[in-house]
C-alpha cells in the first residue's frame, strides 16, 4: 500500500503548481490510500493556500497533519504562512514559538517568519533582530543574501530621523546673541 501511497505522492509533487488537476488528483488518491499522509495533507494545504486563496481549508490540511505526526517540520513554515496572509498573528506567533522547540526544523526559515510576522505588526527593530538570528543560522549564501534583502526592505521601513529645521526666528536670536 505505501509504493501506491508514494507513486501518487510523487505524481502530486512533480504535477505541482504547474499541472494543478494532476496535483490534485493524484492527491486525492493518495488521501484514499492513507488519509493521515502527512506529505499529502500538508501539500493538499498549498494548493488550498496558494493556488485557491482558501486559507480556512488550508488551515483545516495543516492542522490534520500535525495532529498526526507533530514532527512533520516540512509543514511548519508553510502553515506559518497561511497564518500571515490570513492576519492570524497571534496563532502564527504561538505555532513559530512551538515549531522552535521540534527537533529538526529548519530555524533560519522560522526566524525568517518571526521576521515577516513583526514586519507586519510594524516592529520594524524586532523583526531586524530576527533576521540576525535567521542569519545565525542560514548555512548556504543564497538564503543569507535573501535574509539581506528582507533587512533593507525592512530599513527602509523604519522611521528616518528628521533633522530639525531652524526656523528663522531662530537663527535671528542666535545672532543677537552674539
């Protein structure tokens, strides 16, 4: 039953995006064959999230998948995701600080999230500490040149320190001073 499982399941994955009905089929059939695949439950979340814009069934996908196997890191950042594009700040918080804690999650990525997530919250300076953090922990150059490039969209984000113009009144009284 597994070889069935893993033909449908490597069908699904080769077909997406870019043949999104064999994706979907050969989802579903991989469903039939084992309905608490976490592969194929995560991956039936991304069509949900990505392609259709469903974020509440995406949600429903990622959930089940982690209520059968709490380990499936592969889900983590995908379902983090869904949380942003759908406002649900305050769950995608608690499920990064979770994620931190699973054996074998990519922490550079969840860093990178818990730097979008202060992105959007409008903490400009947290979300910079995070992606310090990410960077600890990025080993390969493409993914911290990516990291770089989120710190100057961010910098360009914060508050610019406006001198204070003099205003004419000013610069007559320092004179008079003098």
């Amino acid at each position: 039953m597994d070889n069935l499982l893993d033909k449908y399941l490597f069908q699904a994955i080769d077909a997406y995006p870019y043949d999104l009905q064999e994706a979907v089929e050969s989802l579903q059939y991989a469903l039939s064959y084992n309905p608490e695949s976490t592969k194929a439950l995560c991956l039936m979340g991304q069509v949900y999230a990505e392609q259709l814009k469903d974020y509440e069934t995406a949600k429903v996908y990622y959930q089940e998948a982690l209520a059968k196997n709490i380990h499936a890191i592969e889900v983590y950042p995908h379902y983090v995701n869904v949380l942003l594009w759908n406002e649900d700040y305050e769950e995608a918080e608690r499920l990064l600080n979770f994620a931190f804690t699973v054996k074998g999650t990519d922490k550079a990525v969840l860093y990178t999230k818990k730097a979008s997530l202060f992105e959007r919250k409008k903490n400009y300076k947290i979300a910079l500490k995070h992606l310090k953090k990410a960077k600890e922990f990025a080993f390969n150059d493409d993914f911290i040149s990516f990291i770089k490039g989120e710190e100057r969209r961010i910098k360009d984000k914060l508050p610019k320190n406006k001198k204070k113009k003099r205003s004419k009144t000013s610069k007559k009284s320092k004179k008079k001073k003098k």
